[in-house]
C-alpha cells in the first residue's frame, strides 16, 4: 500500500511540475507553436551540433525551410528542430517569425476555420485554391495550422499543407 501511495505521489508531483518545464521557446500554454524560417540571402543555414561555428555541421537547411524554436537567443545562437525532427544550434540573425506552406489538397481548396474544429461547417471561413503556395503559416497546434492568404486567416489542417522549400 506505501509503495502504491508513493508512486501515486510521484506521478502527481510529475504532472504537477511538467507543465511549467515542459514549454519550448516558441510554445505557449494553449498548445500553440510559434513557427519561422530560414531567412538566408544565398546560402543554406548550417545546422550545428552545438552554438557556434566550431561546431559540427548536422544538415544544410534551404531558404523558407519550417522550423519551431526549441530555445531562445543566446549569444546570437538558438536551438530548433526541423518539421521533420531533426535538432541542432542555427544563426538567429536567419531565423525569422512565420513559415510557408503550400496548399496540397487534391482537387478542392483548403479550408480555413474560425477554431480548430471540423466538424463545425459553420465555423468555415473561407478556402485557399488547391494549388497555392507560399501560405503564411503563423503557429500550429497538433494537426492544425494557423494561417493567412490575403485578408483570409484562420485555422487548417495541416495534413493538406506541405512545407515550402
């Protein structure tokens, strides 16, 4: 009975703590993610094992590549991670708010939402043409998109968005 107390204990303690440590840089309370992207002039952005070009270099991400930050500026450095899951130091003098999708639906527009619900028709906004690209995307929050097409903005799926490069 104490061992199962004590390990109730610890659970509760866990869940207690991990939302206050658990925010990433970009992240707020209420599930949403800041995204950016890499701001280069020419070349790809190096990512680096570690904050500063002494370091090894992970991958060459392209100019518009998706990123979430992981960790604030230090020292001219931050730590990110790539849409699809790859972690290291960049520049932050080239990683900039917002990212770009386009729209990868297969025949119909995008659907842009007042709220992350789909199941509401009422709560549709507008639609981006099946085709678009280069859709601001601003946050995200599980599968959905927060985004903006003109004067159009709202939430999307992100299953029917595909990251610009």
């Amino acid at each position: 009975m104490k061992r199962i107390l004590a390990v109730l204990l610890m659970v509760m303690l866990f869940v207690a703590v991990m939302p206050a440590t658990s925010l990433a840089a970009g992240a707020v309370s209420n599930g949403d993610t800041t995204v950016y992207h890499v701001a280069t002039q020419r070349d790809d952005l190096r990512l680096r094992s570690g904050p500063g070009t002494n370091y090894s270099i992970l991958a060459r991400l392209g100019k518009n590549s998706a990123l979430i930050k992981l960790s604030g500026d230090s020292n001219g450095w931050c730590r990110v991670r790539t849409m699809n899951g790859m972690s290291g130091y960049a520049s932050s003098q080239y990683v900039k708010k917002d990212a770009y999708a386009d729209v990868a639906t297969q025949r119909d527009g995008l659907n842009v939402r007042s709220s992350r619900n789909a199941s509401n028709k009422k709560n549709i906004k507008g639609s981006i043409p099946h085709g678009t690209t280069h859709v601001t995307v601003t946050k995200i929050n599980g599968n959905w998109a927060y985004v903006k097409w003109g004067r159009l903005q709202g939430w999307s799926s992100l299953s029917y968005l595909r990251w610009s490069r």
